[in-house]
C-alpha cells in the first residue's frame, strides 16, 4: 500500500472527524434500536434512515481509519525548495489569457479547489510537481491543453525556504 501525504494540520482534522464519528455511534445504534420497536421494519422509514446513517458512518471511519494507516504526515513549515513539491503554494499564469491563479498543493484529503488548495493527484499539480519559477506546463484539461507559467513559489516557511 503506498503512503498518502497529509499536511500535519489535515491529519488532525481526520482525527477529529473520526472522534466525531465514533462518538456518535450510540446515538445512530439508540435511533435503529427505538425504530425497531416501533413494530413492522419492512415499511418503516426511521429505521431505514437509521440503518442508512450507520452505514454511511462506518463506511467513513473505515475510510479514514485506512487513509491514517498509510498517511504521510508532513509538517509544512519544514519544506523549502526551489522545485514545486508537496505543501507548495504556487502562482500560475495562462500563457493564452493572461489569468493568473494561486494553488496550495496538499493530499487528496485535505484539498478544497474552492479554497485554494488542490490534491496531489489533481492533473494541475502532477504539472507541477519538480517545476521552477519561470517554467511552462502543459495541463490537460476537459476543455483542452492549457499552457501556463509559473510565476512563484512559495511554503510556509518562506519562498524557496530563503526565509
């Protein structure tokens, strides 16, 4: 099984979650025990419901307590590099348009495109990854090749760790 990299702060944030989650266990086993009670389980929604919500919450916590097992946890305030790597926020710039856009890489659990950070394993990272400043990358995307520039890159702990 190959390792996953995680930021320290997202490795809390899934142990969290996952305290979340097993402490509410008897909550969901309390709302299935009170719906079977309720008689006829075959036209019962509660206990549908209920049963639905266990699943679902066992299915997570077995998914956590996987991706945990295999985690790479990386304190970001210790990598400096001149290269794109794990944990870096880089500044890109389509060579077509002009717009540029700012990414933190981090794992694929604790990415939010949303928020500025993307995984890993996204196809815009991949790019990136062992590139400098000042270098082109090809990204395929749905709407096809996008060319970019890097314009910078930066970490925690200052750009390319100079800091």
């Amino acid at each position: 099984m190959s390792s996953i990299p995680i930021s320290k702060e997202g490795f809390k944030r899934l142990e969290q979650e996952l305290e979340q989650l097993k402490a509410a266990r008897p909550e969901v086993i309390q709302a299935i025990k009170e719906a079977r009670e309720e008689g006829d389980l075959r036209e019962n929604a509660g206990y549908d419901a209920a049963r639905e919500r266990q699943g679902m919450m066992e299915a997570r916590i077995r998914y956590i307590e996987g991706r945990m097992a295999t985690a790479n946890i990386i304190d970001l305030k210790t990598i400096f590099s001149e290269k794109v790597t794990f944990g870096a926020t880089v500044e890109i710039e389509d060579v077509d348009t002009g717009d540029s856009k700012t990414y933190t890489i981090l794992g694929p659990d604790e990415a939010e495109p949303t928020k500025g950070s993307i995984s890993i394993l996204s196809p815009v990272a991949q790019a990136l990854m062992g590139k400098e400043e000042g270098d082109e990358v090809t990204v395929e995307a749905p709407k096809g090749r996008i060319q970019y520039e890097i314009v910078s890159i930066k970490y925690l702990g200052g750009a390319h760790g100079l800091n």
